[in-house]
C-alpha cells in the first residue's frame, strides 16, 4: 500500500480483520480500493467511500464501516454468495477490464 501510494490512514488492520471475517483474501478489499479510488485518493470524501460501492453513490459514517460493509457482501451477501472471486469481481464491476485489474493487482500483492 505504502508503495502505491495510499492515502494514510490505510486501515490496513480494519481491511484485514473484515476480510478474514468475510472470508474473501484482504487482497481483494485492497485492490479494490486502489481501482476505485487511486488507494483512497480520488472520491467524495462526505461519502466515506473509496472502494465505489454502489457506483460510488453509497455512504457510509465512516471508511472502516464502508470496508466492514463492502468485505460483508463480498463474503455473504445475497449477490455474492457461493461465487469465486473472479464471479464477485464481475458483479461488483461487470465491466470487463474491472476484473483484470483488480485480479492483477491481486498478484502483484500475492508475489
């Protein structure tokens, strides 16, 4: 995160602790966020919002509750449930280049 430039705080903890809840990779909160907002540099900070859920129309009272809530419906959610990481991914962004980015991105973390 440090090295893409993130904005601080990162709640790297907050995405970790959800993610391993949700059992989805934290990884996978991460690199959303860094293609949805640049690692939380560009979006409407009255919505505490980097990761564009819902189109980036959600709000939330604060970041750690967007990443508790986005990390949730990952895992559980009725639109995510039972499905692999790449069939989350389409849900969330079914734009084709979306899945490949934050897949990428997913790798680049894992090596």
């Amino acid at each position: 995160m440090r090295r893409k430039g993130f904005v601080e705080p990162n709640n790297l903890a907050e995405i970790i602790q959800s993610a391993s809840r949700a059992s989805i990779p934290p990884s996978m909160i991460v690199c959303i966020e860094f293609v949805e907002s640049s690692g939380g540099k560009h979006f409407d900070a009255e919505t505490n919002n980097p990761l564009g859920w819902k189109n980036g129309k959600a709000s939330f009272p604060s970041i750690p509750a967007a990443i508790r809530h986005v990390s949730e419906q990952l895992g559980s959610g009725h639109d995510y449930a039972g499905k692999t990481l790449e069939e989350k991914l389409r849900v969330y962004n079914p734009r084709p280049y979306y899945l490949v980015k934050v897949m990428g991105c997913m790798s680049q973390i894992a090596q």
